[in-house]
C-alpha cells in the first residue's frame, strides 16, 4: 500500500527526474504484483481499485500469457 501512495504521489510529480523515478517505481510495483498468487494479487487489483476508481489500471503478467 506504502509504494502505491508512493507511486499516486510520484505521477503528480512533474520534470524528468520524477518520471525516471516513477518508471523505476512502478516497475518494481508490477513486479512485486505478478510474483503474488492469485489470492493476493486479487486483494491488489480490488485495493488498487477503490483507490483509483473512477479509473482504471490493467497489468497482464507476461507469465500469464503463457
């Protein structure tokens, strides 16, 4: 939860070093999420969205489509 506040807070951010510092961010962001089994990561996606919502974001894990 801790990084995602930290991801929101880096996209309001703005200049270049702000977003080299948010791709890096998000990618550990995503990669932590698709090491998680699916129970967990259902808890992500429902969190991820009640905080976003009316918006959006869809991550596919290469290894799911496999």
């Amino acid at each position: 939860m801790k990084k995602l506040v930290a991801v929101i807070t880096l996209l309001l951010m703005t200049g270049c070093a702000a977003i080299k510092t948010t791709e890096m961010l998000l990618t550990e962001v995503v990669a932590d999420y698709c090491e998680a089994p699916e129970a967990g990561r259902a808890i992500i996606q429902a969190r991820v969205h009640a905080v976003l919502e009316p918006n959006t974001i869809k991550v596919v894990c290469a290894a799911d489509q496999q």
